[in-house]
C-alpha cells in the first residue's frame, strides 16, 4: 500500500505500469469522471428536467440554480471525490444542453418556477 493519502485507483486499476504510462491515466481518469457523471445523472432523475431528453448523457449538463452556493463547476475536468462530486451535483437540475442554453440566455424558459 502507499503513503498517499489522496489515491484515487485501487492497485489492479493502477497497478505500477499504468502509473508510468501517463495515456493509461488519462484514460483511467476519464472513465472514473464518467461513471460518476452517470451516477449524478441517475441520482438526478436521469433525464432533463425541463424537456424530458435522456438520449445521451453527453448532452445532459447540470445547471446550478443558485450559483452563490456552487462550490465548483462539475465539467471543469478535475478528479475529486465521489463525495464532493455527489455533494456539487445535488445542488444542480439535470438539462440537456439545449435547454441550458436557453436558461442562460433566458430564453423560452423561466428556471425559478419549477413543476
């Protein structure tokens, strides 16, 4: 085991030849940010919350309706715990991105009055 508090993988996942070939990480890295996207995404219904699309998490996005409690931006591309991300994204509506868009032009759409 290493003295690194802040370790992310499990050694099968990063075992020591992954940790010396910098595209293995990277690619580690994306399929962890990935698969807690897609846990958000089922904690948060799923499917947009205005428009109802579901077809690829790609164009689903969360859009914090109180901007002055975002502690930070989800896509920022970042590796943090699933605890904080979990935390971040509970603060959020789940939108595609057309729908996000439009709330951030205020168009089509008024993001304060919620069904």
């Amino acid at each position: 085991m290493t003295d690194n508090k802040s370790r992310i993988y499990c050694y099968e996942c990063s075992g020591d030849s992954s940790r010396n070939n910098n595209e293995s990480r990277k690619h580690q890295k994306t399929i962890l940010r990935r698969s807690m996207k897609l846990q958000a995404i089922k904690i948060l219904g799923g499917k947009c919350s205005i428009c109802g699309y579901n077809k690829c998490i790609d164009a689903l996005e969360f859009h914090h309706e109180n901007a002055n409690i975002k502690e930070f931006k989800l896509g920022s591309g970042n590796t943090m715990s699933w605890q904080d991300y979990k935390n971040e994204a509970e603060k959020c509506i789940l939108v595609c991105s057309n729908c996000h868009k439009e709330i951030h032009s205020k168009i089509g759409y008024d993001y304060t009055k919620r069904d």
